[in-house]
C-alpha cells in the first residue's frame, strides 16, 4: 500500500499559511500557498526503489531529505546515449532493493545544472552523499566497486 502524506501536507500547509510571514515550509511541501502542494510518499524516502530528478532544486531536496535520516544516497548520472550506463543500470536497480539507502538517477541532459554543479564530465558517475555533502566517487560502470562502494558507505 502505498501511503501519501497528502493530508498531513495540506494541513501543515494551511496552518503556515495562517502564520505571520514567510515561515519555513513543512516537510513535503514545495510550492508556495498560493500554488498546488506536491506532496512526498514514504516510498521516496526509503530504499528500494531508483527515483529519477529532473532539475537541481529536485534533486537538492532528495538529498536533504535523506540527510536529515542519515541516510546514503547514491547518484547515477547517466544518459540515454551512453552504452555503459545501459549495460550497468539493471545492477543499480538491483542494489537499490538490497540496500537502505536512496538511488537516484539523473540524465545529464535533461538536468545539466545538477551535472554541472557535481562536476561530471563523464557518463557513468556515481556520487555518494552521505550528511549532505560528497563522500565519493566513481567514475565508469564497474560493477564490482559500485556495490563495495555502497556497503562501505550505507554501513
């Protein structure tokens, strides 16, 4: 079942509405009052599952999310194009149900700010944020250091 924190947020964002001033939003709200509430599910911010983030605001939020929880996330940049990226994406899918931790995928085309902003000049790279901040990195498909990499840091 999947259960969403639709009430909960539009309770929470009624109630800052009715405050004084700009306060800060309640957790899974991301619009403003004046604009439809975009709500966070449980399964968003757990493992076992690859989500994908189309902009960097988007992805900033995945990653605080998952900050505030202590959690790994582990960020695949990839692109539609790269053949690599194909061949090792069934493997991240796979790790993202045995391991606790938040998977992301971002197409390096489609949010070029993010890859900018991380410093990725090739296609796969992942990064391993831990507390917000880059703990890792690995450039290349290899399988092998890929899973090492997430049990050392998921620890």
């Amino acid at each position: 079942m999947k259960l969403e924190l639709t009430s909960l947020a539009a309770l929470l964002a009624a109630l800052s509405c009715v405050m004084a001033g700009s306060s800060p939003r309640p957790f899974g709200i991301t619009k403003s009052c004046n604009t439809p509430l975009t709500t966070t599910t449980i399964l968003d911010i757990r493992g076992g599952a690859v989500h994908e983030s189309s902009s960097l605001s988007d992805l900033e939020s995945k990653i605080q999310s998952a900050a505030l929880q202590n959690k790994l996330t582990i960020i695949d940049f990839t692109a539609t194009w790269c053949g690599p990226c194909k061949a090792i994406a069934p493997l991240y899918k796979e790790l993202s149900e045995e391991f606790d931790a938040q998977f992301i995928k971002v197409d390096v085309d489609e949010n070029p700010d993010a890859a900018q902003k991380y410093g990725v000049s090739a296609m796969p790279t992942f990064l391993f944020i831990k507390g917000g901040e880059v703990v890792d990195r690995l450039m290349g498909a290899n399988a092998a250091r890929l899973k090492e990499l997430i049990a050392e840091w998921s620890l």
